[in-house]
C-alpha cells in the first residue's frame, strides 16, 4: 500500500513525458504506469493471483455502440471471465475549469459502456467490478467555491468548490452503480509531494481493500455456480452485438475460444432455421428479409456492416445495403423462396425465369443511379448525415427461390445451378444466389471456422 500512496504522492512532481499535444493538466506515460504497478503489487498482496491482471493495452472490457473494445487502465480476467476493471484519470493545470465537465461525461461513458453489456438478467450477476482511481492536483483555486451558472439548471455540488464537486460526483457515480468503488486523491500542493484524501471512504486502502474483496467475492461466486468461460460464452452469444462483445475477450485464449465456440452452436441454429423456413410453405420474401435482419455475417467475412439507411438512394428503399471494408456498397435485393428459378423454353434448355429477369433488373436501377447521383450524394450525405460511403461501382446480389420447392419440380438441384452459373457468368456488377447457396456457403464458413477452433490453445 506504501507503494501506492508514494506514486501518487509523486505523481505532479515528475516532468510530464507524453509529448507537447496533449491536453494541460492531463497526465499519462510512466506516470501512470508507475501508479498501475503499484495497484498491481497491491492487489496481488490482498490475494488476487497475478495472472489474472492484465495492464496496459491488454486491459479491456467489452464494448458498445460500435466501439468494439473499452478501454481500461487495469483489468481482472480470470479464466476468461471479467472480473473487474480500473480506470485511472487525474484534473489539473490551469485549465481544469475546463477540462471538469468533460472528465465526467468521459468517465460516465466509459462505464456505462460496460454496464450496458450486462443489463441481461442472466448476465447481470456477472457485472465486473468497476473502479475509478482519480488524482487531483492539489491548487489553491480548487478548493474556492464555484460560481453557479446563470441557467436555471441544478447541477451536482453548486456553490461547492471543484475538489468538492468531484467528491459529491463520485459519490453519485457509486449511488448509481456506474463505479462500484472510487478513489479519490488529491496531491501536489507547493512542495509536489503532498497527499490528500478528501473522503476517507474514497480513500487509497478503502479502495484498495474493498476493490480486491469484491474482485475475490465474484471469482468465488463463478467457481460455486459453476460458471465457467463456456458458460459465459453461451450467455453472449445471445446477444445481438455479439461481434463487438467478442473483441473484449481476447485476453485469455480460453475465453476467446469459448465464446467463439458458442457463437458458431448459435449461428449454426440459425441457419438450420434459415433453411427451414426457406423450404416453408407460407414463407415469403417478407419473412425471409425479418429473418435475415441484423445477420449480415450471412453474406460473407467481406463486410463490415450495413448502411445505416436503407434509402440511401432518391425514389429507392434498398433491402440490405452491405458495406464493404473500402466503404463501397452491395445492395442485397431480397426475393421469395417461393419464386421460381428457371423455365424451359421452345428449345428445350433452361433459363432464367422471369422472376430473377425482374430483380436483375431492379438492381441494375439501382446501381445505374448510384453510378449518375453517387459522387453528388456522398458528399450530402457526408456532411449532412455524416455517412462516409463510396458510391462509385457499386455492386448487388438477388437472392431468390430455392430449389426443391414445388414451383421448381421440373429441374433438379444440378440443373439450377448450371442455369444460375451460366446467366451470373454473362452479368458484371449483378450476381444471383439461391437462398440453398447463401446458407450452404454460410454452413461450409463456420464449418471451417469451427475446425480452427478444435485446439487445445497451445503453441
């Protein structure tokens, strides 16, 4: 603990060594990192095996709103399961005034950010410990009161000074349940070396004794539930971000797998429901584009997401706009699979119907006003709706029928895709899938992917 209370003590009185763009009053560097490694030392000697602590670069959590990751200074991962996390933040300088507001809606968004991944009732008794570690520079002007702002808003500690603002914001932060445990420190002063704890519940061996209680209170909980990573895997794997969720548990080999795993089983069902629907009789376009809603992993590894809008284009509503990782587009056109795929003509050889002839031709609208509107709409769009997008050579896909329905008796599975093969050879930007090709080559990708992940994790 002595550690910790001299790093802190310390923190001011260092040159600052991250470089002249940064923020006054904003510390970082080995700063940090000297006050990191002390928690660490402290942490293990309270009983939290080392092995479980993960610093630096490595120290995240899951993310949302497609931020993938959160960011944290210190993580507790044990066995691939989060445990609890730490942010170290610091105010100083003579710009605090301003940089006050913006410190506190970055740190309610940091941990917001998390509780949002586990407001599920299976994972909300799984929460981490989250714990803020902030260090205030010690300043005469700190501790005088605050104007109050001429609007007729109430604000958290009006008429306080800024040292005690924070204190009745942290303590609202805990109230809240957005930080389960705060330190709060303030240190500088004349000499560089002074201490102060403002609050003695927020106070460093507070912080420190109930952060590691709870940390060791929740991976004793995991053991006698019996929750492991696979189990926690399963529960993610229901969530409908659960790409972004990964991303937070790369820490461990054993939770990545896990969750992986987990996540293949789900998408497997999926596609066993995918398939038979298509084959259903009632089934039409519109079931099939509610089914598909959100699953664009379908598709193919390619992309990286879907256009937020779906009438990116004037006089068209597009079903499934996919974008690419250069930001360019395919729109997906979704047919029934009750459409028929072929028909036999006077001379005796398959063709397309005039089902597939239609979408082809939809989707050539579509791309032919991309290719004239694009450049003009991509430049609205980017600074009206900030969308970022590449219009220029687009590229769609029709999906339709599926073959082994009634209105396709008289051709078998072989026979369509010789047709479909022949007319997809003929077309540039424009290609035709069958509902049984999208769900094959969906099969057959997390068939790989699953026997990639069959190691025993060593290497």
């Amino acid at each position: 603990m002595a550690s910790v209370r001299e790093s802190v003590r310390n923190y001011w009185s260092q040159p600052d060594d991250r470089g002249s763009g940064d923020p006054p009053g904003v510390r970082g560097g080995r700063h940090d990192e000297e006050i990191l490694t002390a928690l660490v030392d402290s942490l293990a000697e309270r009983g939290i095996e080392r092995s479980w602590i993960q610093a630096g670069r490595s120290a995240t959590l899951p993310g949302a709103y497609g931020l993938g990751r959160s960011a944290w200074d210190l993580a507790v991962i044990k066995d691939g399961i989060p445990l609890g996390a730490i942010i170290l933040k610091s105010l100083g300088g003579s710009s605090y005034r301003n940089n006050y507001n913006n410190r506190l809606q970055e740190l309610t968004s940091i941990a917001f950010d998390v509780r949002r991944q586990y407001r599920s009732h299976e994972l909300n008794q799984l929460q981490p410990c989250l714990g803020l570690f902030f260090i205030l520079r010690e300043d005469e002007r700190i501790n005088i009161p605050a104007r109050k702002p001429n609007d007729t808003y109430a604000r958290t500690g009006d008429g306080l000074s800024y040292k005690e603002r924070l204190g009745e914001a942290f303590e609202q932060f805990c109230e809240d349940g957005l930080y389960d445990k705060v330190c709060y420190v303030s240190s500088g002063g004349e000499n560089n070396t002074s201490l102060e704890e403002p609050r003695s519940e927020m106070s460093i061996e507070e912080f420190v004794k109930n952060f590691a209680g709870k940390v060791a209170s929740l991976a004793e909980t995991h053991g006698t539930t019996g929750i492991t990573a696979v189990t926690f895997g399963e529960m993610l794997s229901h969530r409908s971000d659960i790409h972004e969720v990964l991303t937070g548990l790369t820490s461990t080999p054993t939770g990545m797998l896990a969750a992986e795993a987990a996540v293949i089983r789900r998408r497997r069902a999926l596609l066993a429901d995918l398939r038979k629907l298509a084959l259903a009789e009632n089934t039409n376009e519109t079931r099939m584009q509610k089914a598909l809603e959100g699953q664009y992993w379908i598709f193919g590894g390619q992309y990286i997401g879907v256009a937020v809008r779906r009438d990116l284009m004037n006089l068209h509503q597009h079903d499934i706009p996919l974008v690419y990782a250069d930001r360019s587009l395919n729109i997906i056109e979704l047919k029934g699979p009750e459409a028929p795929l072929t028909r036999r003509p006077r001379d005796n050889h398959l063709i397309p119907s005039g089902a597939v002839h239609e979408a082809v031709g939809q989707c050539m609208n579509y791309l032919r006003t991309l290719d004239e509107m694009g450049a003009a709409l991509g430049t609205l769009h980017q600074n009206d709706l900030n969308l970022n997008y590449d219009y220029r050579r687009a590229r769609a896909t029709v999906v339709i029928g599926y073959p082994g329905r009634t209105a396709h008796g008289l051709a078998t599975r072989e026979q369509i895709d010789q047709t479909i093969r022949t007319y997809n050879a003929h077309l540039s930007r424009i290609q035709v899938l069958t509902y049984a090709d999208l769900i094959d080559a969906a099969e057959r990708a997390l068939a790989f992917e699953e026997d990639g992940n069959q190691g025993d994790g060593s290497a």
